[in-house]
C-alpha cells in the first residue's frame, strides 16, 4: 500500500505536502497496512474524539438517561459540538478521556481541555475500534452494540473518508471529524464489511492547502476519500 498511496501523494500537488497518519486493520487476517505522511508525531481528533468521550460515559454509567441519549445522538450522527462539549464535562473532562484511553490501552492519545484538539494516532484508534467491532474486556457487549449502531447512523454528509473504500460495502460505521488550525485537519475512522470481510481504517491528516473557506473543506474531503480509495483497491 504504501507505494501506491504515495505515488498518489506525489503526482497529486494537492497532496504532496500534506501529512497523513494511515492504518487499515483486516479482521479476518489479522493483518494491518500502515502508512505515513509528514509529520504525524501530534495529530488532533477532532470530532472523531467523541467516540472515546461515549466510550467514557458508557464507563460511568451503562444505564444511560433519555436526555443522555438524546446528547449522544446529536453528539455522534449529527456532530454537534456543544452535546459533545456537555459529555466530555459529564465524563470529568481531560482526566476522564485521559483514563478513557489508558483503559483502552491508547498509549500514543492525549486528552486536551478543548477536546477537539486531543491528540491521537492512527494505530490507537486502530486498539480502539477493536474493542468495538473484534472483542473487549472494557465495553460490555451492549455498548458495543450501542456504539456501532450510533456510528451506522451518522448523518450522510459526513460520510466522507473511510467511505472511499468500498464503491460496495456491505456495512459502513463511521465518525468523522474536520476543523481548521491553520489549514485543515480532516480525520475519518470506523470500520467497513466488504464481501464478507470486515476491516478498520483509522486515517488522520492536516495541512491541507486552501486552509479557509468551503472550497478548502470541500478539497480536503476529496482528498482523504481519493487515498482511502486508492488503499481499498489496493487491499481488496
């Protein structure tokens, strides 16, 4: 893979100097393609962090409140911030999505005050989405299930990325997450069923051109679904 994605990046001027952070993860094969961009030693989450924020709330409490779901549901398919932001202080904030990845054994991932600006790694995410979709001692089976079915709802606008993987799939679970630092830092991560075979992609960049305005947003999100593409043709 890491040939054919960086052939992409180097005839693609969009993509030269872009960083990328890039794991794929066959369940059935246990095997995992990786592949890097730049600098990648602080990658922020974004929006996709509201899957570890979820994850530490169903921690304090797996009986959850209809206004808790009501926050959960706009936080993970509609991705609105502000239930995000009422989550991550219900869950105690940085030191609660700090122990959120100690538990899950995401060794590379820190927790910021303004969670969207927590840091991570592709390969954490990649411990992360095991515990969901592969097994856990850490989430019970019916929050797994919660989790993935809240990630099978996201709204279709947001269903950039990791979908680029399969013109066919035959189940899609997503988060994604974008916001601007400069230029933009784009980030997509769940997990796709293809003939049967199911694998989790975990992809996070920045510095991609055109930091403001729709146009840029609009380019980033080709030019993450265009390598998760190339990766997905590659691998199946």
């Amino acid at each position: 893979m890491d040939k054919k994605v960086g052939k992409l990046s180097q005839t693609n001027t969009d993509l030269k100097n872009e960083n990328f952070d890039f794991t794929i993860y066959d369940v059935a094969k246990q095997k995992t393609y990786r592949w890097s961009q730049g600098k990648i030693s602080q990658m922020y989450t974004a929006s996709t962090v509201k899957v570890p924020i979820l994850i530490g709330l169903l921690h304090q409490d797996a009986k959850l409140t209809a206004s808790d779901k009501k926050l959960v549901a706009g936080m993970i398919r509609q991705s609105s911030n502000a239930d995000a932001t009422a989550i991550f202080k219900k869950i105690g904030g940085v030191s609660g999505l700090n122990a959120t990845f100690a538990r899950l054994g995401m060794d590379h991932s820190q927790a910021s005050s303004k969670w969207w600006l927590s840091t991570v790694s592709s390969e954490d995410y990649i411990k992360l989405l095991k515990h969901l979709f592969v097994k856990s001692s850490k989430i019970s089976r019916t929050g797994r299930n919660y989790i993935i079915s809240e990630m099978f709802q996201v709204n279709s606008k947001q269903q950039w990325g990791i979908k680029g993987f399969s013109d066919t799939p035959n189940f899609l679970a997503n988060k994604n997450g974008w916001t601007l630092s400069g230029s933009w830092i784009m980030n997509s991560i769940g997990a796709a069923e293809v003939n049967g075979h199911l694998y989790l992609i975990s992809i996070l960049s920045d510095n991609h051109p055109d930091g403001r305005g729709n146009v840029g947003l609009k380019t980033a999100k080709k030019e993450m679904t265009s390598l998760v593409r190339i990766a997905g043709e590659y691998i199946l």
